[in-house]
C-alpha cells in the first residue's frame, strides 16, 4: 500500500519538478549577463588590484574601490610653503566618498559623427564660458544638465564591436582630484586596465 501510494505521489510531482526545473533555466538565462559583459567582467576582476571588484548592475558594468577615496576640488587652491603644508589642507577640505566607474552600452556611432558632436562639445564650452564671463570655466555633468541650452552632448567613452559604450566616474578628471597620490596612480591604473579592452573613437579637429 504504502510502496504504490509512493509511486502515486512520484507520478504527480515529476510535471511540477520539470515545470519549475525549466522555469528555473528559463530565469536563469533571462538573468544572465550577455556574454561580452561576463567575459569583461572576467577579465577585468583578474587584472585589476586588490580590494577592486566588477559586478553587473542595472545592465551596466559596475567597478568600484572596497575602501573610500579622500576626493577635493583642485581648483584655486591656494600656494603652499611646503608639502606638509598642503597635505594638511587637502586633508582639510577632502570628502570621503566611494570611487565608483561605469559602463554602459549605447547606440553605435561612426567616427564622423563622433568628431562633428565632439566639435560642437568645444564649442558649447565657449558658449557657456563667454555666457557666464567666465574664460576659465570647467564645466561638469551637472552643469550641462541643468543648462541645456549650450547644445552639449554625452559622448561615449569607447566602442566595442557594434556599441558604443559610455564611461561615468564622478571624480574622475578636473575639477576632482583623489588624495593621496598613492591612491590617485591606482584609481587611474584601473582606468588604463578598463581602457585596455575597448577601442577609441578617431576624432577629426574641426580647423573652420
């Protein structure tokens, strides 16, 4: 009796085993990164130094530093009689954040189209310098979003195959610079072993 209510059981389970079995492959590939994401992702944990690590989040490849940065902004710092002198204010005005870099795919773009927007990224610069009497000005992701009007851009960072692919890094490049120097040169080592495996748009000077 009990052997054949067993098989009973047995005999009922096994569609709802298989179902969730191939529910579950089903999930796993719709889950699972593409292919080139997972093999740069790959790559990159093997190349790059300890307590850095690459994960895929929201369909970007996401590298960031286990340990916080020290972060300033390098601009009108004022002069200093000595090292010591300015590593004290550094360390003064310096934030502590997380340096975090981001990949993220985007449509294609020929070399022709980079260089026209990447020409009219300079002179979007100009614009907003002559705008705001101001012939130093740097401006940053924040300021292009809240202005706009100046016609500038996001450009991508790379291509890989068929894709463009767009590099974010909050502090990285003017006016940010990361503090102590021993940190920057491997913030930026990072950055070199990530360029590494992309190729680089080739950009045409406009000379009009």
């Amino acid at each position: 009796m009990l052997r054949q209510l067993a098989m009973k059981i047995t005999r009922y389970l096994s569609p709802v085993v298989a179902y969730f079995a191939v529910l579950g492959s089903l999930t796993d590939a719709i889950c699972a990164p593409p292919q080139w994401k997972a093999n740069l992702i790959e790559s990159l944990q093997t190349e790059m130094p300890a307590g850095w690590r690459a994960t895929l989040a929201n369909g970007q490849i996401r590298i960031d530093r286990a340990e916080p940065v020290l972060v300033y902004n390098a601009i009108g710092l004022p002069g200093f009689l000595d090292d010591a002198a300015q590593d004290r204010y550094i360390r003064s005005i310096a934030r502590r954040t997380t340096f975090v870099i981001e990949l993220q795919p985007g449509d294609p773009m020929s070399d022709e189209e980079f260089s026209k927007a990447f020409n009219g990224n300079d002179a979007a610069v100009e614009r907003a310098r002559a705008a705001t009497a101001d012939p130093k000005l740097l401006p940053d992701q924040a300021f292009w979003k809240a202005h706009l009007e100046y016609g500038y851009k996001k450009l991508p960072t790379f291509r890989y195959e068929n894709q463009s692919v767009f590099m974010n890094c909050p502090y990285l490049g003017a006016p940010w610079n990361v503090w102590p120097s021993k940190t920057a040169i491997e913030c930026q080592d990072v950055v070199d072993v990530i360029g590494r495996k992309f190729s680089r748009y080739r950009r045409e000077i406009d000379r009009q």
